[in-house]
C-alpha cells in the first residue's frame, strides 16, 4: 500500500501543482477544544488539500463489509474534521468505489469528494518494484 499512497501523491502533486506528504494534522473540535492528531496519507505542501487512500480491492462480501467499507467511513470522518479546502478520499478498486458511493455517497458532508484513481495501480514506480 505504501507504493500506492506514493503514486497518489504523484498523481495529486502533476494535477495540483503542488507538493504532497504524509503528515500528522491535528483536528480540533471547536465546541469542546477536544483534540486528535492523525496521519493523513496525502498532505499538500501549503495544508489547502488532504486526501486519504485506500489501495485494497474488493475481496469478499463479508470483507467489505465488515472491515473495508468501515474503514473508508473512518478515513471520510477523519477528513470531514480537518482543517483544509479541498478533501479527497481516493478509492483505487472499482467495486469498492461503486459500493461505497451507492451505500454511503449521499450520506457524506459535500466537502469530501469520493475519487477513484486506478491510475494510481499502474504509475511506473509501481511497475518497477515488480521487476
């Protein structure tokens, strides 16, 4: 997975311009000043653009959903409480995708774009580590 997140950043840094790290963000809850830290996957050099990846393909229906689908919401929670402009959640398997937007799209804050990227399984650094 680290090789996707890698390709992500790529992906993310050609489109945006932008340089994009793995970094601990701070989210903060206004009303309480309660405070959790979390690494996000895709951080741009300016903090405007956090995205989180999940690289994993659908396996078994008792898979997605006890685990996987949780995981995703997990992720799409996380970026809904961070401090930025834009937030992705990049979904790298089709199935997964149409599972998770027919299950859960209409049911996120709008602020989080659910994106599918399976670009990002056949960037040339991925390729390369199977030689």
């Amino acid at each position: 997975m680290p090789e996707i997140e890698q390709n992500v950043r790529k992906i993310l840094t050609d489109e945006f311009k932008l340089p994009f790290v793995r970094r601990k963000l701070t989210i903060i809850k206004a009303s309480t000043g309660a405070c959790y830290t979390h690494e996000f996957d895709c951080v741009s050099e300016d903090q405007a653009i956090v995205a989180e990846v999940k690289g994993y393909g659908f396996t078994t229906e008792a898979a997605y959903t006890t685990t996987q689908q949780w995981r995703i919401l997990g992720d799409c929670f996380r970026l809904e409480k961070v401090a930025a402009q834009k937030k992705l959640m990049i979904l790298t398997d089709k199935e997964i995708h149409r599972r998770f937007e027919k299950d859960f799209g209409g049911l996120l804050e709008p602020e989080v774009e659910i994106r599918f990227m399976p670009e990002a399984l056949d960037q040339p650094s991925r390729k390369a580590t199977k030689a």
